[in-house]
C-alpha cells in the first residue's frame, strides 16, 4: 500500500483519509514512496522534488529541456530524462501502486507519459494539489498576486528565518540567501507562492494571506478581469477563522468571510502598514521608517534596490507581524531591521550582472505590463539621468494578443527598446499575434532580434543602463550580454 494519502479525497474536501508517513509526517515509514514529476524542471515543481528527496523518497520525471535547475535536481538523486517517451519511465516508478504521479497544468492533455499513466491507474495530482496537502497541519503564510508575488515570498520566508529563527517555504524563485527554492526550518510556519494561474491558489487553506496585485491577467484562463478578481475573492474567503489578510491599498475585493483581520499595506501612502522618510542611497538603495499598527521600525533598510521592493517589503513585514500577533510574540526591531537589511532577493528579480558609472546591466523576470511598468519606474528612480534600454521577450501568444497596448506603454518609459519574438511556453502561435504589434506603438527608438543575435546587438550598441525583462529564455543570454557589456564598462 502507498505511505500517501487518496489525492481525490484530499482533493474533494472529504476529511477520511489514509494516514502517511511522508508529506506531513505522521506515522513511521513502511516503504518507500516513488513520485514521478511531469514538468520536473519548473520553479514550483523542483521544489516540490526536491521536498521528496529530502524525506527519503525516489523522485524521477520528465521536463522538455534540460537546465540549471534540473541539473540540481539530478545531483541530488533525482532521475529525469528529457524525451517524451513512456518507454524511459524508470522501472521503479512503473507501479501504480508504489508510485504518485504530480503534473504541472503546463503539460498538454495529449502529452504521451501523462496519458500512459492515465491507461495504467497510477494516482495523477497537479502541483497545487500536492502543495495544498503538504501545507496541512502548517501556519500558512500565502502570498498570492499577478505580480510581486515571488519577491513577496522569498521576504517572508527570509524574515521568518533571521527574525523567528524558523519556518519553511515553497517559493517560486530561487533565493539568492537560501541558495534554494525550498525552505525547510523548525517550527509549523509555512510560506507559500499562492499561484492564480489555473486557480492553484483555491487549493490552500491560509492562515495569514497577502494579496499584492489583481490585475487583469492568464484571461485565457479566466476569460474575464472579472472573473480573475472572483477568483481571488474566493482565495481570500478561504483564510481561516481568526486569520489575516494583507491587501495592498487600491486592490478592491469582496471580503466575505467576517471572522479575520483585514489590513492595508503600501508602498508610502498612511494606511495600517507603509514606508515613510524614503530617501534614495547610493546604488539604487533606500532608506525608511517602517509603520505598523504596533509602531514605528526606524531607520530600514533594503538589502536589494528599487522602490518596488520596498513596497514588496512592507507586505512582507505586515506578514510577519499578523503572524507574531496570533503567537503574541512582538516584533524585535532589531532583527527585524537586520534581516531586512542581509535580504539578497531572488534570482532574476532587480538581478545586477554589471554595476558600474559607466555601464549598467540587470536582469529581471517581469512579464505583465504593471509589472513591467514598476521595474522601469524602479529603475529610472534609481539611475536618475541616465539612458535605459529595455530588451523585452513577451511571453505567450495570448497576453501579448491581450496587452500588447499596455506593454508598449510600459516600454515607452524607456529610452530604447530590443524585441524579441514571443516564448510561446504552453501556447500554439496565434495568426498575426507577434512582437512587432508592441513595436509599432513603441514611442521610442526600437528594433527586434532573434535570442541567438542579442549579446552582440546590444554590444554595438551605445548603451549605458541596460535591462533584459521576460519570464521566458530571454535570461540564457544573461552571461554573453553580462560579458560584452562588462568589456564596454
């Protein structure tokens, strides 16, 4: 018998299940489970293998491309292969009976290993059912946000670290602390990235929920701006009774679940959590006083720059004070400030390659164009002056058929834009839906390239801050881009 409990009834809200010994740990181990990954290589997914292999158990799975993180995943014991091909599911994994199978909603139906575990009975769960089951039994911390969801996390999940000495994480980035990310301390906190995509986020139960954004987004899925804001209504409506919820101020949601606290945050507007005295520093850095309905955290600083990340801050502070609150154990500002200040942020947000007078080049994820307007405000902000090329791969077909006017908005902050083609990811190509249809209502200066021919565009460029946005492939050109830039430095 698996040590794992029925998915399905997990899954349907039923509350018999089988016991087990692995994700929440309860019980003594019989036997080894084996988890099979489809889609082991995503962010959230090698997370979640990399959960397994830390309890003992055999992980193996499939991913369309090979990768820094699938290379991690395989050093730590995991077996992944990277053709789709049913024949290369190792021997171990072929029993329905000692084998889970967890699936990213990236994976098409028609996918051959997907449907060959369906014709042979295995147990299929999608990544967000597996976390809203290893999340039961834990203090839930979710942040959940179209965008600044990543940086969010990774913050609490930090601060949870330096300011409690404890607490866990699934992330959606890799922490540049924790060199990881998984996240795995002492004690029942656990912070998670609360996905909107395919509704992930209805599969958790928070105790204490952010809400950083609700824009208009994934409206392949949801259809509607509407409908994408009822969803997160619902998400909200799971917090659990004399929970908390973090909303940034400006994001409207129907909040009917009146058995918990309901706080606003921020970036500097008074409300019950902001930032005040913001003075910019050397760098692109800031200093600020820090208010809470509990008092004033002066003199904060962040370890990484934009103001952005500030904002991104004080949800991650409200976070953390809704959960000492329900412990009744205050805040120490001074560890509060310390961990605040050693904040190394995630790979690929506001990630600084070259930093020089002389030449600038950042690499960052944003891929929304609210999102992709805040990181060129940041960072205008923080090299006042100075000349900004922005080299920007839309991701898929639909949100550039949907926001390609906002998208060249965003971009036209900018003095100079690089296109590249659209990362089709998941998506077919749509007839007509290209980059060029953001260039043609770019305001300033732009041109489009193939990835392959961008280190050396840019390079003969006249370039001065220089920052590549997309949450595609665009970042394999980090280090050629990194080193062309850095001989012009």
């Amino acid at each position: 018998m698996k040590e794992f409990s029925t998915i399905a009834n997990v899954t349907s809200g039923r509350e018999e299940r089988r016991t087990c010994s692995t994700a929440a740990g309860c019980g003594e181990r019989r036997e080894r489970l084996n988890v099979y990954f489809l889609g082991i290589g995503g962010i959230g997914m090698s997370a979640l293998a990399r959960y397994f292999l830390h309890e003992g158990q055999r992980v193996a799975g499939y991913d369309r491309v090979r990768s820094h993180l699938t290379d991690q995943i395989e050093a730590e014991g995991a077996v992944v292969h990277y053709e789709e091909d049913p024949a290369l599911i190792p021997a171990d994994f072929r029993d329905p009976a000692t084998t889970i199978v967890v699936y990213t909603p990236a994976v098409p139906a028609d996918h051959t290993e997907l449907r060959w575990f369906e014709e042979h009975g295995f147990e299929i769960v999608k990544r967000s059912q597996m976390l809203g089951y290893l999340s039961q039994g834990k203090f839930v911390m979710a942040v959940a946000g179209t965008h600044g969801k990543t940086t969010t996390t990774t913050l609490v999940a930090w601060l949870n670290h330096r300011v409690t000495g404890g607490g866990s994480a699934f992330l959606g980035g890799i922490s540049r602390n924790f060199s990881s990310n998984l996240v795995l301390g002492r004690g029942r906190r656990l912070a998670v990235e609360a996905d909107e995509f395919d509704r992930s986020f209805l599969r958790l139960w928070p105790d204490v929920a952010v809400v950083t954004s609700a824009d208009a987004d994934h409206l392949d899925i949801y259809g509607t701006h509407e409908a994408l804001r009822e969803a997160f209504s619902q998400f909200v409506g799971q917090i659990r009774e004399g929970g908390a919820l973090v909303v940034k101020r400006g994001v409207d949601l129907k909040i009917g679940n009146p058995g918990i606290r309901v706080y606003r945050y921020s970036y500097d507007e008074p409300c019950d959590f902001y930032a005040r005295n913001v003075t910019l520093l050397e760098g692109g850095h800031y200093r600020y006083d820090l208010v809470t309905p509990g008092g004033v955290v002066e003199g904060c600083t962040l370890g990484i720059p934009g103001w952005v990340n500030i904002e991104n801050a004080v949800a991650a502070v409200a976070a953390l004070w809704c959960a000492s609150e329900r412990d009744g154990e205050p805040l120490d500002a001074e560890r509060l400030r310390e961990a605040l200040a050693s904040f190394e942020g995630v790979k690929r947000r506001f990630e600084f390659y070259v930093n020089t007078p002389r030449q600038v080049y950042m690499d960052d994820y944003a891929h929304h164009p609210r999102e992709l307007a805040a990181a060129i405000t940041s960072v205008k902000k923080m090299f006042p002056g100075r000349r900004l090329t922005a080299l920007f791969q839309p991701h898929l077909y639909t949100r550039t058929r949907d926001f390609y006017r906002e998208f060249a908005e965003a971009l036209s902050h900018a003095d100079r834009v690089v296109l590249l083609p659209i990362y089709p990811a998941r998506e077919e190509p749509i007839p007509g839906v290209e980059s060029e249809m953001i260039g043609r209502l770019l305001t300033v200066p732009w041109t489009i390239c193939d990835r392959a021919e961008l280190a050396e565009k840019v390079a003969a460029m006249d370039t001065d801050v220089v920052v590549s946005f997309g949450a595609g492939n665009i970042d394999a050109c980090c280090g050629a881009l990194a080193e062309k830039l850095r001989e012009k430095a």
